[in-house]
C-alpha cells in the first residue's frame, strides 16, 4: 500500500535526522541512505525539503499512517545497524520516535530495547523493496 509522499519525504527526513545525530555519519549509513533515497525516487526539489526540514517534531506529526510509522521503525532499525554497532545515543533517539509516534518497542527487530543487529543487516532487501512499494 502506497503512503503519501509528504510522509515518504517526512519519514526519510526523521532517519537522515537519526543518521546524522551524532554529528558523524559513517560509510555504512550513508550508503544506506543513498539507498533508501534512490528506492523512494527522492527527486533534487525533495531533497531541498529535507534539508530545510529542521524540527523532529513537525516531521513526526506528518507521519500518521500505519504504513508510515512501520517503515520509519524499519529504516530507523537499518541505519542504526548498517555499522554493525547500536549506539547509545541511536537507542534514545530511536526509543523517543517510537514513543512518539505510538510504536510499541516490541517490534521484530528491537527486543528490551535492543536491536537485533544481525536481523536487521540481514533484512537490507526486503526493507528496500518495501520503500519502493510505499513510493509507487
């Protein structure tokens, strides 16, 4: 089922927020995000929303659906494990936007607030391709 692309674009913004939160992206996770970017179809003028996006809040009230708030969960979970490392400051960001957008923090790939890295990592594909159905 397709989302809106305002909240494909918001859901986007909210994991570059996550990949960017401690003010250094490594390669994994900018390879994952040029990934996500290019299965979305993120166009030159939607990546100029992205960067003039600043408020996590704004970004996570335009992201109401199911459909929208699984996969948010789905790329967060990708780029937190794309190093291979669940980092601390990943796991409160992460906790807060769940919270914040009414997820439970049962999730398949989070269990007692931790990441199932290996899963995740493993599930690269399948993630993707659920971004390209959501932006067709």
């Amino acid at each position: 089922m397709a989302i809106s692309r305002e909240e494909l674009v918001n859901v986007l913004t909210v994991v570059s927020f996550l990949a960017h939160a401690d003010r250094e992206v490594h390669v994994a996770e900018k390879k994952v995000l040029i990934a996500t970017f290019k299965a979305a179809g993120i166009t030159p003028e939607e990546q100029e929303l992205m960067k003039a996006n600043t408020s996590l809040g704004d970004m996570l009230e335009h992201i109401q659906s199911s459909e929208a708030k699984h996969a948010l969960v789905e790329l967060m979970a990708l780029v937190a494990a794309s190093d291979g490392v669940f980092e601390d400051e990943e796991r409160v960001i992460i906790q807060k936007i769940m919270k914040r957008i009414e997820v439970d923090d049962d999730h398949p790939y989070f269990d007692d607030n931790n990441l199932d890295v290996s899963s995740a990592r493993a599930n690269v594909g399948k993630i993707l391709n659920s971004i390209k159905d959501l932006a067709s």
